[in-house]
C-alpha cells in the first residue's frame, strides 16, 4: 500500500497532471457557484473530454471537477440564501443570517477550511478503509437503507424549533409530495391530475431551489437594502472564520466522519448527508443558536459534504457500486479506459486507486485556495442593492432550474415552491422539515418494499436495524420532553389546512391497486392524527403577512409568460433591463449569460413560440 501510495504521489510531479486538475478544479468551482448545476452537469458536459485523455490525467481531471462543487456552492448559499447545489441548502441555515450580520467573511472562511478538512479526511479514509469498509458495504442491504431514511426522517423533530410535532406534519405534507408521480411498485399515476410533467414527479432541485432562495430575496427587495445592512467584515473576517474551526475541531471530525461513512452507502445522497450533519451539530453543541447566524451550522455540514466524495468512491471502485450520481459517470470513464472495479483495484490497479486519493486531497486544497483568494471580494457583493442583485439571481435560478427536463415546468415549479417556502417562512413552519421529507420520502417508500418483497418481515428483527429504530426512538422522543414547557393551547389554522390534505389525499386513493396505496394511506393516516393534535397548538410565533411583498412573484409570473413566448434568454434580458432600469447592467449581464450557457455550456433551452435565440 506504501509503495502504491508513493507511486501515485510521483505523478504529480508532472507539470501536465497539476495543470489538468487545477483545470477541472476551476471547472468545478465555477459550476458549484451556479445553483442548479453542479459536479453532475459538469461530468455530463466534459465527459466526452475525459474520454479522449490519457488514462490517469482522465482520472485526475475528473476527481479535481467532481471534489470541490461542494467547496463553491457555499459562496451563494451564504452571500445570498440560494443552494449553489442540493447539498448546501443546510449551509443556507446559518450562512446566510451570517451574510446579513456582516459576517459573510467569517461564514466563508470557516465553510471553505471546514470543506478543505472533510475532502481530506474523506480522502484519507478511502486510502486506509476500502479492505476494511468491503463486508461493511456489503452487508448494507434495503433493511439497513430503510432504518437510516427512518432515522433521517426523526431528525425533523430536531429540525422544527419547540413544536416538533407542527415540524413532523410539515415534513409528512413533503412524503406526500415525494409520492407525485408514477409507482415503481404498482405503476400508479399518483397525484399527477393528467399533467405528463408530473408522471416522473416533482422535481428536486427547482423545488429545494424555491422553497430557500426566492423567500429570502422577497423578504431583503421588501427593505430595498443591501443584504449585510452596509458592514462587512474584512479578511479578518475569513481568518475568525479559520479559527472557529480549529476551536471546533471536534465537531469537525465527526461530520467529516458522518458525511464520509454515509457517502460510502448507495443511495444515501449529499441532498441527506447535510441535514444529518447540521441536525447532528444542532443535537450536540452546547449552548448553540443554530439558525440565526451560529458558525458551528456552516461547519457541522459543510465538513459532511466534502468528505462524502471520498466514502462515495469506496462502493464504486470496490464492487462497481456507484456511490452517488455522479460515480455513475465515473465508472463510465473507468470503464472506457479498462480500469474494472472490484478486486483489481486493489491489487493490480491499487497504484490508480491512490492517484484518485491523491487527486481528491490535492484538489480540495487547490479549492479551497482559489475561494479564500477571492473570498473577500465575494463578501463585498452583500453590500450592492437587492434592487440589483435579485433580477440577477433570479435569472441564473431560471437557468439552473431547467437543467432537470428542460420544460417550463420546472420554472413553474421554482416559483410555486418560492411561494409556498415565503408563506410558510411567514407562518414560521420549518422549511427544512418540508425539503428532508420530500427528499427521504421516495426512498422509503423504495427500500420498504425492497425489504419487503425479498425478506418478508424477517428484516425487522435485524441487528444493524433494530440498533437504528432505537436511535430513531430516542430521537423523537426527548424533543417533546425538552419543548413541553413552550406549549400554548390556542389554534393554528395552517394546522387544519394540512388536516384537509391529508384528508383530501386519503380519499383520493379509492380507485388505486392496493400496491399503490399502503404507504400514502400510512403517511395520510399519521397526518391527519397528528395534525389533528397541532390545530389546537398555538404558533410558536407568527409574522403579519406582508401581502405587497407579493408584488415580485407577479414579476416573475410575467417572466414565465414571456420565457413562453420569446424565450427564456432574451426574457432574462428584458427582466434584468425593465426591473433595474439600467441598461449597462442588462448588457453585461446578458452577454455573459449567451457566451456561459450558449456558447459554452450549450445549454438546451426549452420550446419557446417564437424562438429569438
């Protein structure tokens, strides 16, 4: 292992591999900051590149692009409430109260180091574990997915504030909406009200998209402010940032620990792996204020999300496994250029195995870099108007939100979720608890039946599973012993709302194969009762609704209108010129868009009437 380790370390050496990866680290850093992007679409648009490469710089440009996307996603995610990728929409949590305390500097420091840490540490685990980690891999079946998605699931409770039960409904509503669509069990059409868009169901990105950034923008275009207020904090902003965590190292560790065995499991993605490590932070650090602005919930899961790539690698290069997405895309390169794996990888091959540790090490440190080179200028973006800035976001939210199906759907989706996620930012009812639902609510659904069909209910008596649902237990009980003081008996009429849902959604079932019913009658039934239970719960505390901030989905609403008719680009043209009313920022905003996503990124733009570009 020693003599492999040294010689993979030799090939970067060679002034053509470092150039390579700095390439697809750049690469990488840049799709991260572009929400709805991401490592994923990069693979997909430079794989034909990779193919064409000698193997082992095939090899490292890929690791160096895939590595650091979680390293950069942070920068909108902190600077302005928007998840550069699913995996930092728990950064927005307390990165973004961060930026609006003048602290992006701080928040930006600690995300970038915290990142740079958990990659490392995810690249040293998969140096030292893959024979150690194999018959744990292997001994991870549906059972086990399933308890881990449960016990995903009982983190709501932590997620929710002093109600969790209020957090526990909101997070069935999103199962519910997990559940649209077409049944891999009994190829039902759920919920789909004869629209095709719906068939495959509601889309992840552009629904986790809106329900966390279009909120925040309405909420700072309401004040026409700045988004920090006017101060700043400076470079020695990224350096306090660098200390908490070094004074948080501990915390540090075990996300990186967390984010990396996680990543190792098939199936469990970053969109999970975040919320567990922030709802891990938020469970042991003492004395913590997670959620409005604390430091500890910018490192707790920004050391998860780069570590998990490491442990990604352990199944796919170990059994063929992919363990992520994008691993699917990376077998593919393997593949092409003869590598298989399984045994091979760690015998004949093992020499490859560590050229991808050592990419994956040298490539977060490279990214880590490049962002605190240019953290400080970034931070000064919260001192420019949201008058400016929120045409501008809203427009690369536009692009990034048709990457999934290129329909106008998904548009659609963006804004009926930024609707949903401000009303319920006003009702203070937890967005968070409503994504981690829509999230793990396939997957359950999924690795129940799996279970189900293969063992009976054998499985249940299970070691691994039996240690997990006791985990799970402790997790939803000892919420309510510490929130039972801040109970207030009143009436919480959203409450009733949801009982209508569940009900409306429980009827709805009647001509359904049994199949298709079992787990959206579970999900019904608990919401209702527990629903029920909540309407006589008075709200924690409730905003006055401020109905003329309404006044910007009807910008957006038209922008979808005339995307339909002339396009989406020269649409986002037009938005940007008519609600700044500065057409210098229009044109610079609108080349840059056409050589990006036109003439580089080549991006399929959705049918359009009159198609202009």
């Amino acid at each position: 292992m020693i003599e492999s380790g040294l010689e993979a370390l030799t090939h970067f050496t060679e002034l053509k591999i470092l150039l390579f990866l700095t390439f697809g680290v750049v690469i990488g850093l840049v799709l991260g900051v572009i929400p709805g992007l991401g490592g994923l679409t990069g693979l997909s648009l430079l794989l034909p590149l990779a193919f064409t490469m000698d193997p082992i710089v095939s090899i490292v440009f890929i690791m160096g692009l895939y590595a650091v996307t979680t390293t950069s996603d942070t920068i909108p995610a902190v600077l302005f409430g928007v998840p550069g990728t699913i995996g930092s929409a728990a950064t927005i949590m307390d990165g973004f109260p961060m930026a609006k305390k003048g602290q992006a500097g701080r928040a930006l420091g600690a995300a970038f180091f915290a990142s740079a840490i958990g990659g490392i540490f995810g690249a040293l685990l998969l140096a030292v574990s893959i024979p150690i980690l194999q018959p744990v891999v292997l001994s991870i079946g549906s059972p086990q997915l399933f308890a881990i998605c449960i016990f995903s699931i009982s983190l709501i409770a932590i997620l929710s504030g002093n109600l969790p039960i209020k957090g526990i409904v909101v997070g069935l509503i999103g199962i519910i909406l997990s559940l649209v669509g077409e049944d891999a069990q009994g190829s039902e059409l759920r919920w789909t009200f004869d629209l095709m868009y719906l068939y495959e169901g509601i889309p992840l990105l552009p629904a986790v998209i809106g329900l966390f950034a279009i909120p925040e923008i309405v909420d700072l275009l309401s004040n026409n402010q700045n988004i920090s207020g006017g101060k700043i904090d400076t470079r020695k902003g990224q350096l306090r940032g660098i200390r908490d965590v070094f004074n948080n190292w501990f915390l540090v560790l075990r996300c990186s620990a967390l984010g990396s065995v996680l990543g190792s499991l098939p199936g469990i993605g970053s969109a999970v792996i975040d919320w567990l490590a922030y709802a891990h932070g938020k469970r042991t650090v003492k004395n913590n204020t997670f959620g409005e602005g604390d430091v500890r919930g910018v490192i707790a899961p920004e050391s998860a999300n780069n570590a998990k790539e490491g442990g990604a690698l352990i199944p796919t290069i170990s059994f063929g496994i992919p363990g992520s997405a994008g691993m699917v895309l990376v077998l593919s390169v393997f593949y092409m250029h003869g590598y298989v794996p399984g045994p091979d990888m760690l015998t004949t091959n093992l020499s490859v195995t560590y050229t991808m540790v050592w990419a994956l090490t040298i490539a977060n440190i490279i990214g880590a870099g490049i962002c605190f080179l240019f953290a400080d200028q970034l931070a000064k973006i919260t001192l420019i108007r949201m008058s400016v800035l929120a045409p501008l976001i809203m427009s690369t939210l536009f692009i990034g939100a048709i990457q999934g199906s290129q329909s106008y759907g998904d548009l659609i989706c963006l804004v009926a979720f930024g609707f949903v996620g401000w009303l319920m930012k006003e009702k203070n009812l937890s967005r968070p608890a409503l994504a981690l639902g829509f999230i793990l609510g396939g997957l359950i659904e999924r690795y129940y039946f799996r279970s189900v069909s293969s063992m009976g209910y054998e499985w249940l008596l299970d070691p691994i599973v039996l240690c997990i649902f006791a985990i799970t237990l402790y997790g939803l009980i000892s919420p309510w012993f510490k929130s039972k003081l801040y109970i207030v008996w009143g009436f919480d009429y959203t409450m009733f709302i949801f009982f209508g849902i569940f009900v409306a959604g429980l009827f709805s079932m009647s001509s359904w194969t049994h199949i298709s019913t079992v787990f959206p009658t579970l999900i019904c039934v608990t919401g209702i009762i527990l629903s029920l239970i909540s309407v006589s719960l008075k709200p924690e505390k409730e905003l006055d609704m401020k109905w003329e901030n309404t006044s910007f989905f009807m910008w957006l609403l038209g922008c979808l209108v005339m995307a339909y008719i002339i396009g989406l680009l020269p649409t986002i043209l037009l938005f940007v010129l008519m609600y700044t009313r500065n057409w210098k920022i229009a044109l610079i905003f609108g080349v840059f868009s056409f050589i990006i996503f036109q003439m580089i990124l080549n991006i399929n733009w959705p049918y359009s009437v009159y198609q202009l570009i």
